[in-house]
C-alpha cells in the first residue's frame, strides 16, 4: 500500500475499496467480543470457514470476524447480511443452516429472535427489542468491520473526518466544533472536552500531549473494552483529530496489559494508520504529523485516574500526584496533557464529519449526543448498549434489558461502577443525564449499570464494591488506604451480624473523610456507594444491625 | 519578585512567591499539624493532616495546605469544625496501627481523638514515607522503599543496598514518628546480612545486670 498523500486520495481509495465489493453478496459476521469469545465463538467462526471452503462458497458469501455486537446475553451472535439477520446463541451445528438460508436470501429459524412470552419473532437487527430502542452511533459500525482490517473502516467513511478536518478546518475551527457541541467527557466527570483541549491548547509550552484512557477496570464496566476492541479505528481518528486540534504532535494510548485481543486490534491498527499515511509524519499531505505510542498499565484500577496515569507512562508508579496544578496544563513530564475516555474520542469524528449542531440535536438539554452503558446484573438482557443521553433508566432496564430475570421484582440499579451509586426501584424513571445522575448520587461515571433484584443484600453491594476498590488504592494517602478498609471491617462485620449500634456514625464519618480527604478522584469518590446506601438504605443496614445484635 | 498577601486565620500575612499554604502559615507561627511533611523533601500529600479550609473566589474547599500555593487575597482557615473532624479521624486511623507513637498521642490529645475507635491492626508505620522519600531524596541511596498496594502496602529495606550502606548512615530512624524504620532495618539485618553487630554491647548489659543483683 502506498501512503495516501492527499484527503482525494483517501476518497479514491474508499471507491475503490467499495468497487471491489459487491454490495448484494452476503456477509456473514461472528462476533469475537469479550462475551462471545468466553462462548467460544471460534469455534463457530471456524465452522463458518470450514463450510464456506469445503462447499467452494469463496465467491458467493463473506465471513468477517467482528468486535461486539452487544447483545452479549445471547452469545455467540451472529448477524448475517446484506439486510442484517440476527442469530443468537449459535452452535457450529447451526451453521451449514445459516449458511443455506443466507445464500437463498432467507432465514434460518432456529436461531432468530423468539419473544419468551409472546413468541413472536424477530429476524432483522431492527426489530429486536434489544436494539430497537438504541441509537447505535458509535458502537453500531462493530458488526461491519474487522477491526484488523483498517478497509472495513474506511469503507465505512472513516478517517473521512480526519481528511476533512485536515484540509478544511484550521486547529481553531475543529476545537470550536467540539465546543459547540458540547462534547462531555465520558471517563466520568462529564466534564466539557472542548473547554479540556482549550486549556491544552492555550498552556504555554510546545510540547503537548494527547492521550486515549482506555484503562477501563471495574466490574459491571464493559464498554469501552468493546469500543477500542471493536473498532480502534473510530477510537485512533478522534485522536488525531483531536492532536490536530490542540497541536500536540505525541499521543498515547494507555490501556490494559491483560486483554490480549485488544492489545492485538490496537497494535494492527497503529500499524495500519502508519502504512496508509493517515499516522506518522505529513498525515494526508497535510503537514501536521503525529507519532501515537500504546501504554500499558501495571495491574492496577488507579492506573486509570489522570495524574496517576501519566506517572506511570513517565515510567514511574503510578501514584496520584498531590499538585494543584490540573494534568491538562502540566501533566506528562509536566508538559500541557490532554486526557480523554475512549468513548469521548470515538465521538470526535462523527462531530467533525456530521457537525456540532447535529450533534447538540441528540439527546437531553445539557447531556449531548448518545452513552454507552454496560448492563448486566439481574437482567434479563445484559450487554453493551447505547442510547440517547437523557433515555429512561425505566428504558434500560425493561425495554432494552427485559426487565428483572426469573421474574422477580426490581429492588434497586446500581449506577457509575464501584463508585457510583445505588437508586431504589421508585427513582427509575430518572433520565440518563450527567447532572441529574450526580443529584441523585448515582453519577454516570463508568457507565455500568447493574439492576438487582428484590433479593439482594444491599449490605453486601456496598461490601463487594470496598472489597474492589480496597484492594485497587495504592495506598499513598491516609484517608483512602486506611478509611476504605476500616469501612471495609465495619462493612463485613454488619454483614456477618456482628454490626454494632454506633456503626452507622463510625461509617459516616468514614465516608465524610474520605471523601473530603483523599488526594485523588479514587479515594474521593470510593465512600459514593455507601453514602448512596445511607441515603436510600438506611432501614435496610439498621435492621440488619439490630437483628445482628439480637441473635448474638 | 514581589510578596502575595493572604490571610490565615484573619491574620494578614505575607508569603513570598512559590510558597505553600503551609509554609506561609508556618512562617506566621502558626501551627498546622503533619505527619509526611519535612522541609528537606518534596511535599508528598500523603497524610493529609495539614488540611486547611481555603475560600477563593467565593468558593470554599478542602486543601492540604504543603501543596497547596499561596495566592493573592486567598482566605485559609486552619481550624474549623470540619478541619478538625477531618484530623480527628485520621487520627483515629492511624492509631489503628500506632496507638501508642508519641505524635499520635499529642495529637489525639489535641483534636479529642479516640485511640480505640477502629479496629486495630499493630503494624506501627503510618505510611508517610518519610523515610523512603530522605533515602531516595537527600541520600541518594535508595536502601528503603514501598512495596505493595493499598493497605497492605508497607517499607521495606531493600537487602543489597541495606547491607552497603545503611551502617553507616541510619538517619532515617530519626526522623520516623513510629519507630517502624529502625525495627524494619533491624530485621531485615537480623535476616539478609546477620554478624556484623558486635556482642560486645550485649555482654557489657549482662555483666552490669548481674552485678546489680
């Protein structure tokens, strides 16, 4: 492949890509994400590439090899085109089935949608609910591409917005789009990204950075694993877009060490940005150049906040650092660091391609465009969804979801990952909004939602998720270190009957101090599930104590 | 350059530029409480005891004032209801593990913490890291440093570097407010690099018992 050397040439390659393709000749696509995988979707891949060459099917069907769909529930999933017939829970055995239909253009019913109540089917991608009620932005190109193979991506229009940000916009105008748009970070906070790049942009020094987090680590959170997995193209061009924007001529891609498959996909894509000329020196002839290294972190979850983060990609560990001095100004090697989600990167493009004022037309009033959320719990659809900001938890949870499993009633959601926050069953008709979520003291943050049901031990909740984030603090300052594990003790004590009266106030101030005191977002934040449980749970830890006395 | 104007505690006071909260606060005389705190090291924020409240521009916080800089018309309050809370339960946290280090117990005095509130574990280091930090800063040998995470991160004198050179040095010891670096070291010697500790001193307390009975 020669270097593209000009955003026409990018355009000619992507009609030429297209010309090469039929677009009337199936394609079957298995998806490899995290949940599949574990459902050994190999091995029905594998299937797939048997049939199609022992039947000498080579010319008449494709066979793509896909990041996550997201209906992880009804693993291995399996979505066969032109016109995008779902199957689910696929067995190798299903396959020479599969396979007839599709190439007779019909559908092979074992595997397609059944309504459990009603039994009403449903074939196309379309009208199942679980993703009849998304808008699929971001994550909805996964099923499409091989995310080893950068022609499926621009096939699709990708890097389109790069071109067009390089040879149409200036630097000014691309972070103005942004900020029009009103692009909230993803990683948590939900602060404005255009108002982060400008102070990057703004701060003093030459040198500065541009950095993907993908240092997603909690459980209940999936998402961003299957984005940057899935499609680390969408991931990379907002970057670039965004260097380009700030002028930062170094990024870097911080993600974890122990996710084989993603390492794989991001390492194939730097190659592929780099052979194609859309990474490296004069990107499409333009002139501006970027050089994007990938990171690894070093095992544990506060690799992930910002400060800590860029320590550890300065080679050191990785420990929050105590200045008041925001990263964005001076973060790695103190030079001006601009630290983003890979969510809110895989949202840059489309805000360059399609324009802020599309972009401010998704939504709820002050949460623009859609969010990815990691559902699982006691749901009966657990997967990766994405929605408009501003849907109905009430959406999620049931229309999406399918409500509570075994038929049970919905006791409370759990919101935001370890330190996010539990909601009662009676708040669900809150909206998906970063500032109504933080009120009720279930922010966004991470983006999982876990439902439990009428079952659960909400003692237990809060325990489970101290007992993670104990074991996940690095243990620089009091407060977090010896204050997450003294609510720890207290925690496990209430839960094992052993709660004595006045734990309830030893645990306020636990989490008072924590939280006032804590030198970085982990420990200031890791106190949220438990005040959530204060808040909404009181009775439910009361009762739990006194009962505890009693049967001593 | 010329001085910031602060004010702390209603005092006016003066700071020159690139100073601390605390380094302010200390040059006025007054007092602010800390742990990790040492004028020869980096500020290090870790034990969080120098917690001050600050307004600025209307808004009031929570800071720790040894990294927090000084600033124009910065107003800090070094003692409030929720100061105090804040020290008085780290306090109490710490002597989960140190009940009974001098410090500790000058303070608890101070802020009306109570030494038996949270269940204890005795491992006598509060984590401050004074030690590692004089090592790696102002000794340039580091001989000690932290392994582990999260609580159950703790010091440790690293063998090879321990057995050159802490002998002769040991200036750690001092400056820890638990006693913790001096009986790390002596087991790690006791352990790695045993025979060098001289009898003599033994035999003479022996001899001097004896002849008292």
């Amino acid at each position: 492949m020669l270097k593209l050397e000009s955003s026409a040439a990018l355009q000619n390659l992507r009609t030429d890509i297209l010309a090469r393709r039929d677009p009337a000749r199936p394609c079957i696509a298995v998806c490899a994400g995290a949940a599949c995988d574990g459902l050994d979707s190999v091995a029905v891949a594998s299937a797939f590439r048997t049939e199609i060459a022992e039947r000498g099917l080579e010319a008449r069907l494709d066979l793509r090899v896909t990041g996550c769909h997201g209906y992880c529930e009804k693993g291995p999933n399996v979505v066969a085109g032109p016109d995008d017939v779902c199957y689910f829970e696929v067995t190798p055995e299903d396959v020479p089935g599969i396979v007839a239909a599709t190439l007779e253009g019909g559908v092979f019913e074992d595997r397609v949608h059944k309504d459990p109540l009603t039994g009403a089917r449903a074939v196309h991608m379309n009208e199942v609910p679980f993703y009849m009620h998304q808008t699929r932005l971001i994550i909805g190109d996964n099923p499409k591409i091989d995310p080893m193979n950068i022609e499926d991506y621009i096939a699709l229009g990708g890097y389109g917005a790069l071109a067009k940000a390089l040879s149409t916009m200036t630097p000014d105008q691309v972070l103005d789009e942004v900020k029009r748009a009103n692009l909230r970070g993803r990683g948590g906070g939900g602060f404005p990204a255009g108002s982060k790049w400008e102070t990057t942009k703004n701060a003093p020094d030459e040198t500065k950075y541009v950095i993907v987090n993908g240092h997603e680590g909690e459980s209940a959170a999936f998402m961003d694993r299957a984005m940057l997995t899935g499609n680390p193209h969408k991931v990379l061009e907002g970057l670039i877009i965004g260097a380009y924007a700030i002028g930062a001529r170094k990024g870097f891609i911080y993600t974890r060490h122990d996710a084989p498959r993603l390492v794989e996909h991001v390492k194939a894509a730097l190659a592929q940005a780099r052979e194609y000329g859309l990474l490296g020196d004069n990107i499409l002839g333009s002139g501006f150049s970027l050089e994007v290294e990938l990171h690894f972190d070093v095992g544990i979850f506060v690799s992930g906040e910002s400060s800590a983060l860029m320590r550890s990609i300065e080679g050191n560990p990785p420990e929050p650092r105590p200045k008041y001095i925001r990263t964005s100004v001076q973060g790695i090697w103190d030079k001006p660091s601009n630290l983003n989600n890979v969510e809110t990167w895989a949202n840059v493009p489309q805000i360059i391609a399609r324009g802020a004022d599309w972009f401010t037309g998704i939504g709820s009033p002050k949460s623009k465009g859609t969010k990815l959320v990691s559902l699982s719990g006691h749901v009966v659809n657990s997967g990766i969804v994405e929605v408009s900001m501003g849907t109905p938890l009430r959406t999620l949870i049931f229309d999406i979801g399918g409500g509570v499993r075994d038929g049970k009633g919905l006791k409370a959601v759990h919101f935001g990952g370890a330190m996010g926050g539990s909601l009662p069953a009676n708040l669900i008709d809150a909206t998906l909004d970063f500032d109504e979520m933080s009120k009720l003291g279930a922010p966004i943050g991470a983006g999982g939602l876990l439902v439990m049901d009428e079952d659960t031990d909400m003692v237990e909740v809060a325990r489970y998720l101290l007992d993670f984030l104990v074991k996940e603090s690095c243990g620089k300052c009091v407060p977090c270190r010896e204050g997450m594990w003294q609510m720890l003790k207290i925690l496990t004590n209430i839960a094992d009957g052993m709660g004595k009266k006045f734990d309830l106030d030893r645990l306020a101030d636990l989490a008072e101090v924590t939280s006032l005191g804590s030198l970085c977002a982990l420990g200031k934040t890791s106190s949220d599930p438990l005040k959530s449980m204060l808040r909404y749970f009181k009775d439910e830890y009361e009762t739990r104590i006194a009962a505890g006395r009693q049967g001593q | 350059m010329s001085e910031t104007i602060l004010r702390i505690d209603g005092k006016e006071v003066s700071a020159s530029p690139g100073m601390t909260v605390l380094d302010a606060a200390r040059r006025a005389g007054i007092d602010v409480p800390t742990l990790c705190h040492h004028e020869k090291l980096e500020a290090y924020g870790g034990c969080r005891l120098c917690m001050v409240e600050v307004e600025s521009r209307g808004k009031t916080s929570y800071v720790v004032s040894c990294t927090y800089p000084v600033e124009k018309d910065l107003v800090v309050r070094t003692r409030s209801e929720r100061v105090d809370k804040i020290r008085r339960v780290i306090v109490e946290e710490l002597m989960a593990h140190a009940p009974d280090a001098p410090e500790l117990v000058r303070l608890a005095a101070e802020y009306g913490a109570d030494r038996n509130r949270f269940e204890k574990e005795a491992i006598f280091c509060v984590m401050c890291g004074l030690c590692v930090r004089y090592c790696a800063e102002v000794k340039q040998e580091d001989a000690v440093g932290f392994i582990e995470n999260g609580p159950r991160r703790e010091i440790s004198f690293i063998p090879e570097r321990a057995a050159k050179v802490c002998w002769d040095c040991q200036e750690c010891f001092a400056i820890c407010p638990t006693s913790y670096a001096q009986a790390a070291y002596m087991l790690t010697e006791a352990l790695a690099f045993p025979g060098r500790r001289k009898p003599d001193l033994a035999k003479k307390v022996f001899r001097v018992a004896k002849a008292a009975s």
